[in-house]
C-alpha cells in the first residue's frame, strides 16, 4: 500500500511539475482515465471501501476507548466530575459567583 501511495503522490508531482505541453498532459490524463476505469481497480476499489465500512464500528470503539484514556489521564484522580464543573464554572463568563464584583456598575437610570 505504502508503494502505491507513493507512486501515486510522484505521478502527481510529476504531473504538477511536468513541462512536457498539452500533448503529455493528455497522454497522462488519459493513461489515468484508463487505469481508474479498469475492472480490477474497481475491485479493489470496492474492496477497500467494503472492508472500511465494515471495519469502522472496531475503529470507534478503539478511538473512543483511547479518548476515555486520555482523558482519564488528564483529569486529576480523585476528584472526577466535580473537578470538570469547577473548570466549567471557570470558563463561563457569565458565572458570577467567581466574578469579584458582580453586582452593576456606574449610576443605574
């Protein structure tokens, strides 16, 4: 797979790059056209979206897990939820018990 990402990104270069004319780029384009519309790509194509879409319920619960873990690692032990209401209250500006003085200021009409 690694070989043919990096075919593909120099192909791509290459292209960007190249200063062969019109005449190369259609060559190229064409080549490209008929490579992605040839039945055993498409195979393996499907194949892989196949196999994405049948893999990503693992993928989830592995990138929720590792969230849970890191986020477990992050938040001191011991305190929990209380510990993350204590930095909401922190980083609401609205909150005005943490305000030093929350009453209005200046003449009122």
């Amino acid at each position: 797979m690694k070989k043919l990402s990096l075919l593909a990104a120099g192909f791509v270069g290459y292209v960007l790059g190249a200063r062969a004319g019109r005449e190369r780029y259609e060559q190229i384009k064409k080549t490209a056209t008929r490579v992605k519309n040839d039945p055993r790509v498409q195979e393996k194509a499907t194949q892989a979206a196949d196999l994405a879409k049948e893999k990503a319920p693992v993928v989830k619960d592995k990138v929720v897990a590792a969230a849970g873990t890191a986020a477990d690692k992050v938040t001191p032990s011991g305190s929990g939820s209380s510990h993350r209401a204590d930095l909401e209250d922190q980083l609401n500006p609205d909150n005005v018990a943490l305000q030093d003085n929350p009453y209005p200021q200046g003449d009122l009409p």
